[in-house]
C-alpha cells in the first residue's frame, strides 16, 4: 500500500466505526432570501401593531366626540333658556337690555 492511502480500517475508525456513507447535503436558503422573509415578518408585525394602535385611537377619538358633543348641547339648552327667559319681559327696553347681556355659563 501507498503511504498517501487511507486504508479501509482506519476510515472506519475515523468515522466511528459505521461504513462510509454519503455526504449529506443540506440546502440552505440563500441569505437574501432568509433576510427578505425576516423582514416581511417584521412589517406585518409592525403593520398589525399600527392597526391595533390606530383602533385604540379611534375608540377614543368617538368617545371624546360624544362627550364634546353632550356638553355643547348642555350648553345651547342654558342659552335657549336664557333667550326665552329674555322674551318673557314685559317691556321692549327690558328685553334689549337682556339680550345685551351674557346668559351665565355661555362662552366667548
């Protein structure tokens, strides 16, 4: 035998003793496309995440519309009060005189 040349023996004793067998060959993808699927996972996370976010803010920005819009309403009803409260002065100057003034809680 050739010094260069492994026998039989020794490459079972490399390989732990089991018969040669073939290479196995893993395909892996190649990292552009890892990297383009990591990222498309990440948008579609932050996409969610966003989605959820503006839901919330919605939801508030309704609920902080009704309130306003139950204030304004309270606050026409005192002003239609005060204006009828005018109208039922006997005399013209009286009722000028009321219309002048500013009914309580009404605002600039």
């Amino acid at each position: 035998m050739k010094t260069d040349q492994i026998s039989h023996e020794e490459r079972r004793a490399v390989h732990g003793g089991a018969a040669p067998s073939r290479p196995v060959v893993v395909q892996a993808a190649a990292p552009s496309a890892a990297r383009s699927r990591i990222l498309g996972r990440t948008l579609v996370g932050a996409l969610l995440g966003l989605l959820i976010v503006m839901a919330l803010l919605m939801k508030w920005l309704v609920e902080h519309q009704v309130e306003v819009a139950a204030q304004r309403r309270a606050q026409e009803a005192v002003a239609r009060a005060a204006w009828v409260r005018c109208f039922e002065r006997a005399s013209n100057r009286a009722i000028d005189a009321c219309l002048k003034e500013k009914p309580r809680g009404q605002a600039d």
